[in-house]
C-alpha cells in the first residue's frame, strides 16, 4: 500500500503566494465561530504555526542531501516553499491576536523553548520522523475542515479564505514530510522504529502543548467558566463533525509498517478549491467554490444550497 501510494500526490504541491493583509477587523477576537473557546483551542494550535512551520522546513532542508529519488526531491523543495509562506502568513495573524490582547506570543514562546530543546538533544532523522508525525495530525484537520467549511460561516471572509488555502496546500503536502523521513533515514526496520518514537513523542508533547496552550489563553481572556461556550467547542471537536475524535481515529493506522499518509486519498476535496482558484485567481472565490460544493452534497444529496448568513451575524 504504502509503495502504490507514495506514488501519488507529487504532482498537487504547488506553491502559491498569496498575501493576506491582517488586521483587528479580520481577525476578531473570537474569531472562529463567535466562540471564545473555539476560537482558544483553533488558537493554541495555530499559535505554534510559525515556528512549528519553520522547524519543518528546516528538517525537511537538512535532509535533502541524502534524498535519491527526484520526486521527493523536488517535492520537498516546494514543500519547503509552502511553508515559509504559511510562516509568514500565521505570523501576521498572531500578531493582531496580540493586539486584542490575546497572548499569543506567550504561547508560542514556550513553544519555541520546547522545539529550541528537541533541536539541540535530537538527530536529523529524529527531527524528521517528528515532523512527519505532526505533518500528519496537520493533514487530518485539514482533512475534517475541508469537509465542513460551514463552520466558517461566521469568520470574517479574508480569515477563512486565508485558513483554507492553508488547509489545502497542507493537504497537498501531507505525504512529503513522511517520504523525506523515510527516504533519508533509509527505510525498514530502523525508519520504522524511529517513525513510531517520532509519533508517541509528537502525542506526548502535543497533545499537553495544546491543552495548556487552551487553558492559559481561557484564563487571560476570562472565558475558563464559561461553560456554554465549553459546550459548544465539545460538540465540535467531538460529534459533529468530530475534529478531535478523528485525530484520535487517525493515530494507529499510523503504526501500520505499511501505511502511508495518501491511504487517505482526499484530492477530489482539494481539486475543488484548486479549479476555482486556478480560474478566478481569488482565495475568496475558492473558498466559497468548496462552501458550494458542500451544501450541494450534504449526505451525498442534491440539497439546495441554503443562503450563508453575512459575517458576523450569530
């Protein structure tokens, strides 16, 4: 499986770059939802974008040397284009939710403590396999909000059409961190050993980093007992559509000696987004092509699609 599958995909990275102009009007300060602790837990992972993007590109760039088949080669080199300009990108965004007094560069400090740490004590190879693993964790979110771009109703439009190029251009790259590793550390039993030390390390620092991240940011905003809004952020992440739940499902297909990060072969959601902004040149209009798409095949139905409310009505 993981031979067929590697196969695919290469083809889809395509560096894109686009400039998003960030401000306190499009990027409020519960701007995900209208929700404060939707918008805190979208936060505590966001916060770590920059410099979690720069950590793998930089991984990615100390293993090109060693990487003999030119369509990793050259897919990590876009890749590696992709991910500066996403740095770029979340900087800017960080920066206004520090504006609204949202401290997000504190939680970003610590993670920049953390991965400062990992750099210093880890090997290249290591570094690799932890990237890949959090490259896959990116992919599957991505995935779930591809899916569901109704929750970005209430997201001011330049927010969500930057957010969504992001969900597809990690998407496009989802495999290329996992065949770096691969390739560089030299495949079997030893790349698989430290596959899986990459990824239980990846879910013993996450998952904590994210919690904690959450925690902090509720407590300086003065939602922690805000219980309705609790309530809300549960529903999505673990009913409908489930974002956490499908993280989770999509940890021990992981471990499969044979499993590869295109078993999941979405691009049919990306091309959507793809066609349209290769037409339209427009982010925007890219967005609401895949917004269409959805509300036309709700449960696999011709629904009508119903009018989306104007931003920043509840």
């Amino acid at each position: 499986m993981a031979l067929a599958n590697r196969k695919i995909g290469y083809d889809e990275v395509v560096t894109r770059d686009i400039h998003f102009p960030m401000n306190i009007e499009n990027v409020a300060r519960h701007w995900f939802r209208n929700d404060p602790w939707s918008t805190h837990w979208m936060n505590a992972i966001l916060a770590a974008v920059p410099d979690g993007e720069r950590w793998v590109m930089n991984s990615a760039r100390r293993q090109l040397g060693k990487l003999d088949d030119p369509e990793v080669l050259n897919a990590a080199k876009e890749f590696i284009r992709q991910e500066r300009i996403h740095a770029r990108e979340h900087d800017e965004m960080n920066a206004i939710g520090v504006q609204h007094g949202v401290p997000i560069d504190k939680v970003e400090g610590v993670f920049k403590l953390i991965r400062k740490q990992l750099q210093h004590r880890l090997s290249d190879d290591m570094q690799s396999s932890i990237a890949a693993a959090f490259e896959h964790f990116t992919a599957i979110i991505s995935a779930v909000l591809l899916e569901h771009p109704e929750l970005f109703d209430e997201t001011h439009p330049d927010l969500r059409a930057m957010l969504y190029w992001h969900f597809v251009e990690e998407t496009e790259h989802k495999s290329v961190s996992y065949d770096v590793f691969v390739d560089a550390s030299g495949g079997g039993y030893r790349s698989y050993r430290l596959r899986v030390s990459g990824m239980l390390l990846a879910i013993a620092l996450g998952f904590p980093i994210m919690i904690g991240n959450q925690t902090y940011l509720l407590y300086k905003d003065r939602q922690i007992l805000n219980l309705r809004s609790a309530a809300k952020m549960t529903k999505v992440l673990f009913w409908r559509p489930g974002i956490i739940s499908k993280v989770l499902a999509g940890v021990p297909p992981y471990f499969s000696p044979t499993f590869h990060p295109w078993d999941d072969d979405n691009r049919d959601v990306i091309r959507i987004w793809k066609r349209a902004y290769e037409r339209t040149g427009d982010p925007h209009k890219a967005y609401q092509a895949l917004r269409d798409h959805r509300a036309n095949n709700v449960h696999g139905t011709s629904e009508t699609p119903q009018p989306e409310p104007a931003w920043g009505q509840a």
